[in-house]
C-alpha cells in the first residue's frame, strides 16, 4: 500500500506542477501577446496550454481523491483538505471562464487588449489559488 501511496503522490506533484507551469505559460502568453500587440501568436499558444492545463486539474483531483483513498479516508475529514478541493474547483471554474474568454475574443480589433488582459488577471488568480492549495496542503492549518 505504501508503493501505490507513493505513487500516486507523485503524479499527483507532477500534475501540479506541471498544471501551474501551463496556467503560468498561459498569463505570461496573454500578457507579452498584449503588449506586443501580437494577438494571432496568443491564440496559437493559449489553447493548447489550456488545455494541458484542463488535464493538469483533473489528474490532481482525481490523483487527490486517491490518495484519499489509499490513506483509509484519513484527509477527507481535516477542513484543509476540504478547502483545497473546493479552491481546486474554483480554479477548473476560472479554466472554464478563461477558455470561453478565448473563445469568445474578436479575431482581430480594437477589442483584443482588454480580452488579453481578462486572460493575464484569470491566469494570474489561477496561480494564486493554486499557489493556496499548496499552503494549505504543506501547512495542513486545520
């Protein structure tokens, strides 16, 4: 049990880190792509790393709840584990929001700053959150 424990541990750290380098890559894109006024490089980049981004959160969940699992129950009842799952689905909510920011941005004009800087507080607010999960995990407060 121990083997499986330490297993899925370790996804579960390489899904965060990996899920915070994309949501990071993400705002840092928006904002260059802003400045830059180079919206069509920004499109190409944010989708994808979205999307790494979507799996990277569903693998920490699921790799979560496991280790839950594994552990006979033992965090479920400790309300810092209860508050990450709950920023953990905040953060997949803003995902959401962002990709449909994206989604939803005028292909070239006047609009394309505002909807990039949307993007960069989004991806931003994403890392924050996730950067209180991991508090919250390492501290383990309450």
């Amino acid at each position: 049990m121990h083997n499986l424990y330490t297993s899925v541990l370790v996804v579960h750290i390489l899904a965060a880190v990996l899920g915070l380098g994309s949501i990071t890559s993400a705002g840092i894109v928006a904002t260059t792509a802003r400045r830059t006024q180079q919206v069509a490089m920004a499109s190409i980049w944010l989708f994808p790393l979205l999307r790494y981004a979507t799996f990277s959160l569903v693998t920490m969940l699921t790799t979560g709840v496991l280790l839950d699992f594994v552990a006979s129950g033992a965090f479920s009842a400790a309300w810092w584990f209860r508050g990450s799952v709950l920023l953990l689905l905040a953060t997949g909510i803003l995902n959401g929001v962002m990709r449909r920011t994206i989604g939803a941005a005028p292909a070239h004009g006047e609009g394309e700053a505002p909807v990039l800087r949307r993007v960069e507080r989004l991806a931003y607010g994403m890392c924050a959150l996730l950067g209180a999960i991991t508090i919250l995990m390492e501290t383990k407060p309450f």
